[in-house]
C-alpha cells in the first residue's frame, strides 16, 4: 500500500467532481475535468512542498524568527558584527 490517507481523499475529492459533472457535460468531459484537476492538485502540492522545504530548510532565528539566510539572521547577526 503505497497510497497516502490523503491521496485516497484527493481521489474521492476529484471522483465526486466527475459525478457532480456529469449532469452539465458530457461524461468523457467530465473524466478529464477529474484528471486535469487530480494531476493540478498534486502538482500544486510537490511545488508547495518545494517551497515550504526551502523555506525551512536553513530554519528561522530564535530570536526573531526570521527566516536564516546563507546561516546568519538578517535582522539579528548583522547587528551583532558591528
Ligand atoms: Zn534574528
């Protein structure tokens, strides 16, 4: 079992729009719509987990908790250096 809680939600998620479509277009739109929609969700979350990465990645500044940058806190070491 390879599959995430959230993924089989995110299938069901999309599932559901497929069946609340098919009333209003014709059923191989509708199946597209869930596809496009399935691989644009999980791309939007590999990119926000790039960033989030990144983001945390070098940690933030217990002082001020500004985001590290190249290891130094751009609010608090520069002070310190004078
Ligand atoms: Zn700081």
């Amino acid at each position: 079992m390879g599959f995430e809680r959230r993924e089989i939600l995110l299938i069901l998620g999309v599932f559901f729009l497929m069946i609340g479509l098919l009333p209003f277009i014709a059923p191989v739109y509708s199946v597209i719509v869930a596809v496009v929609t399935y691989f644009g969700i999980h791309m939007f979350v590999k990119h926000r987990k790039k960033q989030i990465q990144k983001a945390v990645g070098e940690g933030v500044c217990v002082v001020c908790g500004a985001r590290i940058n190249q290891n130094k806190c751009p609010n608090c070491d520069g002070v310190k250096d004078i």
